[in-house]
C-alpha cells in the first residue's frame, strides 16, 4: 500500500515529496536483512547502547511499520514498532544513518458496542469491528465460563465497554475491556474489568488462561516496564518482560502448554525458544543456556515441563531468565498473567467493586436501550478518553 504525500512527518520532522510505503513485517526477516535493503551500515545498530540494541529483537512478525523513500528509493526514515508505546526510528543524519527509539504515538477511545448475534459471536465482531485483538480478548475472558458454540443462539446481545489505542486508524495492541455482557439463550452474562482481573456481577472472580511460573525460587531483578529509565544513560526505555536471576543451569519450565515456534539465537536475547498458546498468547524465554533434549519448532510442550536452562548469551550482564509474555503479538505484563491463589475481594475492595459495577451496568443497559429503541442488529459509539482523544507524546 503506498500514499503520495507532499509532507511525511516523523518525530517533527518533515520530509518533503517523500513516498510513504505502510508494510508488514514479514515472518523470518530481521532487522540487519531490512539494514542490507536499503544500504544501511551494520555500524548503526552497533553504536547503540548494549540495552538497546536488545530492544531490537522485539520486532514480531505481522507489524505494521512505514518507511519514506525519495524517488530513488532511498530510505529517508522508517518506523518500526516494538510494541504499545515504543518504535525504533531509522532516519538520515548528514551522509549516513542513525537509529534511536521514540514513544508511539496513538489515540485512545472509549468504545461501546452491541451486536446482535447472527452467525457466531466471532465471525458477527470481527465483520462489525475488524480487531482481532479485542476479540480474543472477550472469548479468552469468558473461555472458563461460557461455551459460545453450544449456548449463544441467534439473537442473542453482546454488550462491550472498552478502551481502545489506534495508531493511523489501525488498532494498536490489546484492547482494554472495561465491562461486557454476552446473552446465553437470553439471559445476560456480567463481565467487570477489576484490578487487572475479571470478575462476574457478584464479585466472582473469572479465570482465564493462566500461567505458572517458568523457575522456581528465583529473585525478579528487574520488572516488566513500558518506560523504564536506563539506570547509566536516563533514557526512559521499555523492559518487555520480568527477569529472574537464578545461577547458570537452573532448570526452566514452560509457563504453559503449547507448540514451539521459536528455537534458536535471536539477537541481543541470546539463544531463545518461544512458545505459542491458545488465545493468542506466545512466552518468550531468553538468555538461555542451554536447550532441553529434542527442543525443536512445531513440538508440543506441557505446562511444567523442562524445556531449557539458565544461562546469560546475549546482550547480558549475569545469568538470568528474561520471561516475556504477548498477547496477540502485543507484550503484557508476565506477572498479571501468573496464576495466583484466588482471593475474596476484602470489604474495601467489595464496596468499590460494588459502585462500579453498577455504573458499568448502568451503562450497559443505556446503550442497550439505544439498540432496540433504533431497531439496529449493531452499534459503536466512540467516546474519547477525558474529554479528548490523545496521543502519547
């Protein structure tokens, strides 16, 4: 897809009759196969900060990135995201290239949506809103406490408050539901976004897919962060995962079951293996020392199982275990994703789960009035966050 622009700005820079090309990066390229492309000098990626260029290795498959070209096809500037909040940038400087990282820039919406179902409540929200993030996201928050196949008949609502990122008029990253309602043979089904959990309309907590811990007994020694501040430079960068120091050789386990799709070097993590699970969720375990007999892409693996050791290859400064976890390409949280003991909301917690989830209903309702009330089969009203639409700068 390309656009014909007069001006193509990048980080308040303008570029003038430059060619603006929106790609995908495609599954097996890597960022030195994109640095011969255009001619750019592997010395740009090797001046940067050790940290940094272990950033790099976050590129995944399926991104949607954009370069500018003149009419030579030379590159002028390109973007290339990492994940929500960070992208890499490439842009000439004087007779030659640098490289450095720049916050995303997005808009944020509060959406709220009704369908009617008519097919199946995939195939009816993916034609209504095309955003296959958010669709994962409400099958994987109901996967333990509705059978959508045998239960949800035609006819049957599908209620969604969300928060919703969009970069250039795509979705960017996971949505954020807020609240849902999905009808079984007509009776409604609460869903409230509460701490970082779901819970039903009496405070229930609502289990999805979760994960156990990849070793035992280790210290976190550095956390998930999308703007963590580089303790030498003071650049504020992201760290897409948790790090556990544990001594080299100590056993690591898959968090859970699902098919290796990765086993190999991957850059500044070193030797690497990935693993895909259902719902859209991939595990990333880096640095590593070693593989597990008979690791190899396509194998299926159990939660709990041996699968490699601690090591410290790659851009690393001691043996640790780099645990990252993604949620349709998208990174999240490892430990909001951890399974933990469940427990009963104390009675702080109830009160002000109370007040909110009767005002998410009330909402609900609201919009679901509006639906039958214009007698339409869907609806989406966009409302911006705070008053506006934002962007983070």
């Amino acid at each position: 897809m390309k656009s014909y622009i007069l001006i193509f700005c990048i980080s308040l820079q303008c570029i003038f009759g430059a060619v603006v090309n929106n790609q995908t990066w495609e599954s097996g390229s890597t960022l030195f196969g994109f640095f011969q492309k255009y001619n750019i000098p592997a010395s740009v990626y090797y001046d940067l900060p050790a940290e940094d260029r272990e950033l790099t290795s976050e590129i995944y498959a399926g991104v949607r990135y954009y370069t500018a070209l003149d009419d030579d096809n030379n590159l002028l500037q390109a973007l290339i995201p990492i994940g929500d909040g960070m992208q890499i940038h490439i842009f000439r400087y004087k007779n030659g290239y640098k490289m450095d990282f720049t916050p995303v820039t997005y808009f944020e919406n509060e959406q709220r949506l009704v369908i009617s179902v008519q097919r199946s409540i995939y195939q009816d929200l993916m034609e209504v809103t095309d955003d296959q993030g958010l669709v994962n996201e409400l099958l994987n928050a109901y996967k333990n406490s509705i059978s959508f196949n045998r239960t949800v008949l035609k006819g049957d609502k599908v209620a969604l408050i969300y928060n919703r990122k969009y970069r250039l008029g795509k979705p960017l990253g996971n949505a954020q539901i807020k609240a849902a309602m999905v009808e079984t043979n007509k009776k409604p089904n609460y869903l409230f976004a509460y701490n970082g959990r779901y819970y039903d309309i009496k405070g229930k907590e609502i289990e999805g897919f979760l994960l156990s811990l990849p070793i035992s007994g280790a210290r976190i020694s550095s956390k998930f962060s999308l703007g963590r501040k580089h303790p030498i430079l003071g650049f504020v960068r992201p760290h897409y995962g948790v790090d556990y120091a544990a001594p080299k050789g100590t056993i690591v386990s898959a968090a859970g079951s699902g098919t290796i799709v990765f086993v190999g070097q991957k850059g500044g993590y070193g030797n690497v293996i990935e693993v895909r699970h259902e719902n859209g969720i991939k595990t990333v375990y880096a640095h590593l020392n070693s593989f597990a007999p008979g690791m190899k892409t396509g194998k299926y693996v159990k939660k709990g199982q041996y699968i490699a050791k601690v090591g410290s290859t790659g851009l690393s400064t001691g043996p640790h275990l780099h645990f990252g976890v993604y949620k349709n390409n998208q990174p999240v949280n490892p430990l909001g994703n951890i399974k933990a003991a469940t427990k009963e909301l104390d009675k702080e917690h109830k009160e002000q789960f109370a007040n909110l989830s009767d005002d998410l209903k009330g909402q609900i309702g609201t919009i679901l009035a509006q639906v039958q009330e214009e007698q339409k089969e869907s609806i989406i009203v966009s409302l911006p966050i705070d008053g506006f639409t934002k962007g983070m700068q």
